[in-house]
C-alpha cells in the first residue's frame, strides 16, 4: 500500500505538465507492477541487462528510459526495447544509438546529458564543449534519433542553493540550444530533479522528474 501512498502523494503535489519517470533500479518487478497497476507508465532504469529483464515480464506499454551510463556494447539489444535514452554523453555514443536504431527502422528519443554538479564522477557533457561540438557540427542529430532535450543531475548536497544555480544553468543551456540548435517544438524535454531535490527542479523548468526512493523506498545496494 505504501508504495500506491507515495504514488498518489507524488502525483497530487507535481505540478501539472511535468512527467514522472518512476526509477526502478534494483527493485523487484512486484514492485514495478505494483506502481504499474497504479497507473505509472513511464519507468527508468540504469542497467540494460536489468531494463530487459523487466520489460521482459512487464507490459508492454510501459516507456523505458534509460536513465545511466550506457557502454556501446550493451546498445544493440537496448534500442529495440527502449523509448527514450536519457544518458547520452559522447558524441560516439549518440552516432552509435543512431546506426542500431536505423538499421531495425526505428527514431529513438534522446537526452543529452549535461554535466553541472561538483562529482567528477557524473558524466555527461559540458556546457561548453557541448556547444562547442553543436558550433563545429560534430554533434548533429543523424537519422535514428530524435534530440528531445536535456537530462542533468545536481550536486548531492544540502545546499540549497547551490542546487538551484545547477538547474538553472541546465535551463539556460536548454533555452539556447532550443534558440540555436534545436528549433523544432519536438526540443521539449528537461529532466531534470530526484526524490530530494526535484521540487527546485521543477521550479527551474523540469518538465520529467526521476523519482525513485520517494516512489519505491530505499534501495539496497
Ligand atoms: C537513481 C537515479 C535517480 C533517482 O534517485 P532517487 O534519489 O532514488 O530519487 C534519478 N536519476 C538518475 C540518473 C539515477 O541514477
């Protein structure tokens, strides 16, 4: 019941027009059908081995995201599977997605992920090399993908506002590749927020959340 609990709370304080990716990883299926039968249709994961796994056992109107870093070994059985892949952050990686999607005549929805938080750990792209690589034309979006937006995470810390300045720049960075790169409406996805910090995400323009923890409980590593 908990998990219906934390659904319901979730969906009745988010504002409306923001969509919640439900984050899975390392919980069972029970629980995803659980959320599910809720009414959650959009869930993430990091793993591919785990996302199909689930997709396998769950229906198949669910849209998967991919939501983690994702080797180029493991996008061959991906593609096929999923609806939007969130993690895009090489331009190797985004031609890569592009070839495997084309080849079974498929357009996969993605992100590019944006790297604004202190951890050198998270990857994604930087701003400024990101805008680089858009001016100089390395990083074009080639037939099998569809460049939705951009995914970033903040810093993990208690500040605030440090917090906010992140999501902003995600933001600011979003307006410009949507003024100078990306014209089309279909450039419309900021996702952006997780359980402790999506409410300054949203403030700052997320239109996705991840959610997992405040949805699912703690995972165990
Ligand atoms: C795990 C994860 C989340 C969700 O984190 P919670 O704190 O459980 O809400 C969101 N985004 C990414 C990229 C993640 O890996």
């Amino acid at each position: 019941m908990e998990l219906e609990q934390n659904l319901s709370r979730l969906r009745s304080i988010v504002p409306e027009g923001v969509s919640i990716v439900a984050v899975s990883k390392f919980h069972p299926v029970a629980a995803l059908r659980q959320a599910y039968d809720a009414g959650q249709r959009i869930f993430g994961e990091n793993r591919v081995q785990e996302l199909l796994e689930k997709a396998r056992q769950l229906p198949s109107d669910i849209e998967w995201h991919m939501i983690g870093h994702l080797q180029t070994n493991k996008v061959r059985p991906l593609v096929p599977i999923v609806s939007m892949i969130e993690s895009i952050d090489s331009v190797k990686l985004l031609n890569l997605v592009a070839r495997e999607a084309a080849s079974i005549h498929k357009t996969v929805d993605v992100l590019l992920q944006l790297h604004v938080a202190k951890e050198e750990t998270k990857t994604g792209f930087g701003v400024g090399e990101l805008l680089e690589l858009l001016t100089t034309g390395e990083l074009a979006a080639p037939e099998g993908v569809r460049i939705r937006g951009l995914m970033a995470m903040a810093s993990n810390t208690d500040d605030a506002e440090q917090v906010a300045r992140e999501f902003q720049t995600v933001a600011d960075t979003f307006a410009v590749l949507h003024e100078e790169f990306f014209t089309d409406p279909s450039f419309n996805v900021l996702s952006m927020g997780m359980s402790h910090d999506w409410r300054i995400a949203v403030e700052h323009g997320a239109t996705h959340i991840r959610v997992g923890s405040a949805i699912f409980g703690d995972r165990e590593y």
